[in-house]
C-alpha cells in the first residue's frame, strides 16, 4: 500500500510553516494518542504515521530531500533517489559527490587498494533510553580479515603479489564511451593494483571472510529519531592492504506511552476529573527522568490549558541541559453515574442557570446565540 503525503498526514499545505505543522502536529497527536483510544489499532497505526510525517518535515534537510524525491528519499534503510544518502548526519555536497562518483573515480576518488564497504544497521531504544542516553549490543554480518592470511590474502609464509596485468599497477581501467573517457576500478585486482601470486585457500586471495560481529554502541543522551551514528572503521574489513569501511546506525525511537517529545520539550497530558478541574488542587505527575513533580491545578481550570515544569524536560545533546515538560490538562466528563450521582449533578445543573459566572463561555456563547435568531426573526 503506498504511503499517505506526509503533509497529507499532518494536515497542512506544502508551504507550511514550522510552526504551523508544530500546532497540528500536537492537536493531531493529543487526538489519535493511545491513551485517548484504548484499543484502537486504526488511531494507533495513524498515530504512528504522524510521528513519522513530523519527524521528516520538521528536519529541513530532511523536508527539502521528501519535497523532491517523496518516500523515496527515506526508502532503502536510508537511501534516497539515485542511492544517496538523505537520512541525516550532516552529509555535504562532497559526500554527495562520493556517492555519485565514487565508482568511476577509483573508489571515491582514491588510488590504491579498494577500501571495505560501510555497513548499515538499526537499532530501536525507548525514550527513556535516549534521555539518559544507554549502550546497545550489535549483532552485524560483516567481513574480517582473514585469520589463516592475516589478511594479506596469500598462502603460506610469502607472501608475495604480482603487478596487475590489467591495469599495470594502477588500480584503474579506463574505457571510451561516445565523447565521454570514463574511469573505473580494475575488475581484476579490485583497485589494489596488485594480484596475490599464490592466493589463501580459505579466503581465496580476497584477504577477508565473512563473518558475524557483536559490538557495543553508545547511545548518546538527547540523541533524536532518526539520528544516524557513524563509527568509523567499524564496518567491513577492506582488501589487502586497504582500510575498512564504516558502520553507520540508524536510531528509532519508540513511542511512549505516557511522554511525546518535540526536540528538547517533555508534552503528558493528564486527564482530570470534572471535580478536579472545578475545585482546584495537586496532582502528581512522573518526569522522563523517572522522579515525581507535583502541579498545582488553579480552580476552574479548563481542557487545553497548559503548566510548564522548567528543566523537566528532554536532555539536550552533548549538553548538561535540559528543555521543558508541559503538563496539558483534559477535562473528563464523568460517565456511567450512580443514581446519586446523577441526582447530585442535576441539583447542580439547576443551581448553575442561576448562576452565569459559573459557566462565562457556555453563557457567552448562546447569548450570542440568542440575539442572532431574534435579529434573523426581526429582518
């Protein structure tokens, strides 16, 4: 099934501002969130889809690549349109001119031996992992350096190489196509410029095998979703006498069930009873740093109306400190009332037609009603 606009998924024009995607973004999220619908896989698959939508487009990086190449942009672990990379991590025009030239140029515009391929890998970590920052343990297929050749590739105790008949030792081959004189590495020695002369039986010369590795990753504090982690010579082991490729890892985070995060910020919404938000008082509620923060509810307090909690909020990356927790207040009507309970709540009702400072928007409001069905019935 193709996937929805992703400006179609937050509701907003293509044109829109940060800060209105911000806003229909967090109405959206306060609607569709699980809490608000137990049950429902429909609201949930749809809540998840907003997270992704936002997560894009509120990247600029990552709304310019989506405005131009759509979903294909983020497809293939990563991979946009053409093959490059648009999933984050700061990548350059340079780094885009590797990708595109990389191959015809000798392996990114490198002589020598061919070095290893980078290695892709996803990890999935709660948020509260990515505020107090954890350390993952990596399963990878990958290849190493042969351990009978010491990755020289040859058999025995010479290790001896011959210069590569194809490309005379320099790696590259070159061929004419139409107007165009295009290089490429040497398909015979792998841009090693050599050939090994009595090659390892067990990895035939190609001085790596593959293998399995397990290794550790620190997860930064304040690390966002989608960041993309790049360790350098951590990924495939390269030829004879060439350096290793990177491992670059993916980070998703999954949702909580109590906190959204937008940047260094810390939303939960608390529902309230309708005496609660009536009469006023405390309620305790948790910080994602795991202690307790009690709130102080006004009387009258009314659904929408946001507390802020300072320095309660997310880490912020590579820095000690912290964003803002907002607590958003919802207003429950209460359901399935006892007898009393209803007798209770129509003395109220009674009581409250003679009182209209008890109720100022609902009196305001059909006030107004009022005086336009009399001014409809007088035209």
């Amino acid at each position: 099934m193709a996937k929805q606009d992703y400006y179609a998924t937050l509701g907003v024009a293509r044109d829109a501002s940060a800060d209105d995607m911000k806003k229909s973004y967090r109405k959206l999220a306060m609607q569709l969130h699980p809490d608000r619908n137990p049950g429902d896989k429909t609201a949930e698959a749809r809540f998840k889809e907003l997270n992704e939508a936002y997560d894009i487009l509120k990247d600029e990086q990552k709304r310019a690549a989506y405005d131009r190449f759509g979903h294909a942009a983020f497809e293939n672990g990563g991979q946009g349109a053409g093959g490059f990379d648009f999933s984050g991590g700061g990548a350059g025009l340079g780094d885009i001119f590797d990708q595109m030239f990389g191959d015809f140029m000798g392996g990114r515009g490198r002589g020598g031996p061919r070095g290893g391929n980078d290695i892709r890998a996803g990890v999935e970590i709660e948020l509260t992992e990515a505020f107090a920052g954890t350390k993952v343990q990596l399963r990878v297929p990958t290849r190493v350096a042969c351990e009978a050749c010491a990755g020289t590739g040859s058999e025995g105790k010479e290790r001896t190489a011959d210069t590569c008949a194809t490309c005379q030792g320099s790696g590259k081959v070159r061929a004419q196509q139409g107007f165009f004189l295009i290089e490429r590495t040497c398909p015979t020695c792998g841009g090693a410029g050599r050939t090994i002369r009595n090659p390892c039986r067990i990895c035939r010369g190609a001085g790596t095998v593959q293998r399995e590795r397990s290794l550790q990753v620190a997860i930064p504090a304040g690390v966002e979703d989608g960041t993309r982690i790049r360790l350098q010579g951590e990924g495939e082991a390269g030829g004879p006498g060439a350096p290793p490729g990177d491992l670059y890892v993916h980070v998703s985070i999954r949702p909580h069930e109590i906190f959204q995060r937008d940047g260094a910020n810390v939303f939960c919404r608390v529902p309230l009873r309708m005496t609660q938000a009536a009469l006023g008082g405390e309620v305790e509620v948790p910080a994602i740093d795991g202690s307790k923060a009690r709130v102080k509810i006004p009387a009258g307090t009314q659904t929408g109306e946001q507390f802020r909690l300072r320095g309660k909020g997310f880490s912020v990356l590579r820095s000690a400190q912290r964003g803002d927790m907002f607590i958003q207040v919802a207003v429950e009507t209460p359901q399935h009332l006892t007898r009393r309970q209803r007798e209770l709540l129509e003395e109220f009702e009674t009581e409250g037609k003679n009182h209209a400072k008890g109720s100022p928007e609902s009196e305001g409001f059909f006030a107004k009603v009022r005086e336009f069905f009399d001014s409809s019935g007088r035209s």
